[in-house]
C-alpha cells in the first residue's frame, strides 16, 4: 500500500522530482532520462521499462503505457529511488527512475501529468453563491474549510486516474506564483484537458496529509466541472 501510494503521489506531481537523469553533470539539474527499451513488464496500474541509456542500463516506472521493446522513449519529471522493492515482481532495484512518459512512438500513460501551461492567464471570477477566485481560497483555508465554493479557472495541468480521481490544476490570474496563491488543485471524477476554462464546484479542505510527509495547505476535493 505504501509503494502505490508513493508511485500515486509521484505521478500526480506530489512528490519533488529529484535533479538527476542519465548524462547529468554533478551538480546539474536534470528532468528527463531517454533512453532504448530493452524489456516491459506491465503490472496493475504501471509499466516498468529497462532502458539502454547513453551511459548504460537503468530500469525506469511510468504510469500504464503500451510501450514496445526497441522503442526510444523519454521520460519526464523523474524521479530517482534506491533500493525500491515491488512486491508486484517480486524484485528489488538498486536504483530505479520514476516520471511520466514523454510523447513519442508509444502511447501516453493514463495517468501521466500534461505539462503546466505557462501562458499569461485572465479569467473572470466564476458567478452566483459561492464564487471565489484562486487566490481567495488560497489565502483564505481558514474562513473556507469544509465549505462550498465556485472557482472558474483555466486548466494548466491535468492527471487523470490517480487514487481513483482526476487532478486538475486551475489558475485564474489572480494570486502570486512567489507564494504559491496562483495555482489551486481540484480533484474530481469528471474529464477536462489541458487549456480548458471551466467553473468548479466542490468543497475545500485543508490540511490534508496524502503520507509519506507530504501535505497540502489548502484544495477543493469531489467537484463538479462545468464550461
């Protein structure tokens, strides 16, 4: 249970994406691991991949993929754990890269993040009871937790099927990046796509402990999606 949840929280772009790739400087932050896939083992929700990088084999999880043997993929945000134990294969590996699965020959994981939009965005503040922009529920959790609220933003970054849900990340253009008030995660059952400008309607909750230490302040949890 632990391991899925540490592999859930890496591919909804909870866990920090520590600076190492295959290739990389001492020193040098790195995000992405290419390499030749020399064998696939498929298991529950996830693809385990070893590749032949440029300075040799290393083994590589990403979110289930139909990834061929031969085929050069690029993984993105990685993500480097020692001595990781999969109970599914029954292995342990010494070292093994953890990240999305970047667009080429093979096709895209289920769960993997899109990347972030970073585009100037201005969205207008959603209408009727409970409207809030970004910025007012990021900066007010205490006056708003466990209480309804409408946020209309545009999706910057989306992870479908993580513990069940979909993540959405909304920025409106309010809030500041520096501290983190820009940007609001929404979970929910409903689709979206990258781009997307759309009203969200749930509850926000704060404080909430996902384990292995990490935490967020503040989000809005089981919301509807509308245009």
């Amino acid at each position: 249970m632990k391991i899925l949840l540490t592999l859930c929280l890496l591919f909804a772009g909870l866990l920090p994406a520590t600076s190492w790739a295959a290739g990389a400087p001492a020193g040098q932050a790195a995000t992405t691991v290419t390499g030749e896939v020399l064998e696939v083992k498929d298991v529950d929700s996830y693809t385990y991949l070893l590749l032949k990088t440029q300075d040799g084999e290393t083994w590589a999880a990403v979110g289930a993929a139909a990834v061929k043997k031969g085929a050069k993929v690029t993984i993105e945000n990685v993500s480097v754990m020692k001595n990781f134990e999969s109970k599914s294969l029954k292995k342990t590996f010494p070292t093994i890269v953890f990240g999305n699965l970047a667009s080429s020959g093979a096709a895209a994981p289920a769960g993997a993040a899109k990347a972030v939009d970073s585009s100037p965005i201005m969205v207008p503040k959603a209408t009727g009871a409970n409207a809030r922009t970004v910025a007012e529920v990021m900066t007010k959790p205490g006056a708003l937790k466990d209480k309804p609220v409408q946020v209309r933003g545009k999706v910057v970054k989306y992870n479908a099927g993580i513990m069940g849900k979909n993540w959405i990340h909304l920025r409106d253009g309010t809030g500041s990046a520096a501290d983190g008030t820009d940007d609001i995660l929404v979970t929910t059952v409903a689709a979206a796509k990258l781009g997307d400008v759309l009203t969200a309607s749930g509850v926000v909750h704060t404080d909430k402990d996902f384990g292995s230490g990490y935490a967020y302040k503040v989000l809005i949890e089981d919301a509807t999606l509308r245009p």
